[in-house]
C-alpha cells in the first residue's frame, strides 16, 4: 500500500499515545476504531475521517482541530468560527455521520457562496446589521 501525505499525522498521533501511555490498542479500543485501522493510520497509510480524528482527539484529550489541521482537512489559516463551527458540527450526538457530513458540506457550500459579499457588507456597515436583498439603506421619511 503507498503511503498517503499523513506522515506528518501519524507520527504525531504516536507521539500523543506515547506520551498518554496507552498502548495501540487501548487508545483503538477508546477511540471506537479498529486497531488495525489505528496502526495504519499511525504509519500513514490510512487518512482518517473528520469524525474519526474527533474520536481519537477525544480519547487522547487533545484538540481535534490539531488533528484537522495535520491531517489536511483544515488549513491552519482558516478563521476560528469556522473551525468551532465545525467541531460543535462533529461533536454532536443527536447527528450521524451521514448527516454531520451533510451538513457540513451544505455549511462549506454557503461559505463560499456568501464569502465575500458577506465581509464585505459586515465591514462597510458593521452596526447596520445584515442587508437584504433589494434594501437600500435608506430609510423611509414620514
């Protein structure tokens, strides 16, 4: 099997498991994956999902956006809201993961439907609030 670019990942994920004194297994067994799937994401050969990551993180009691960010699902970049969207997003029970997927790609897509117009507005007209379609601003003398 080639190696997928996770490296970078993996070894970090050792490192954690190391230094929380867990064996392969017992993080797996935490985390909720098999410990095959973790041995292979360890070595780089697997790219584990967002949800996955979160598992982990959350079995390591480390930041799962950390692990977004090796794992190249987030860049290191992207604004906080957007990352706590997210993990608020993967970290909800009541979803599956069909529809945590879903929703954050209909969240994904929004974003970049409305990037810049929506800074753009939010800049120009801070205390205003939020302009609609067909407003001009100006309000309606009496």
């Amino acid at each position: 099997m080639a190696s997928l670019n996770v490296g970078n990942l993996g070894e970090y994920l050792r490192e954690q498991r190391r230094s929380a004194q867990l064996s392969l297994r017992q993080l797996a067994d935490a985390a909720g994956v098999s410990n095959p799937y973790l041995s292979q994401i360890e070595r780089g050969l697997r790219k584990p999902s967002a949800e996955v990551l979160q598992q982990v993180a959350k079995a390591l009691r480390i930041s799962a956006e950390t692990l977004y960010v090796r794992a190249g699902i987030l860049d290191a970049e992207r604004e906080r809201e957007e990352v706590e969207t997210r993990a608020v997003i993967l970290a909800d029970p009541s979803l599956n993961g069909r529809q945590k997927q879903v929703l954050l790609q209909i969240y994904e897509s929004f974003r970049k439907e409305n990037g810049t117009e929506v800074q753009h507005d939010s800049q120009e007209h801070p205390a205003d609030g939020p302009r609609t379609a067909g407003s001009s601003g100006v309000e309606p003398s009496s």
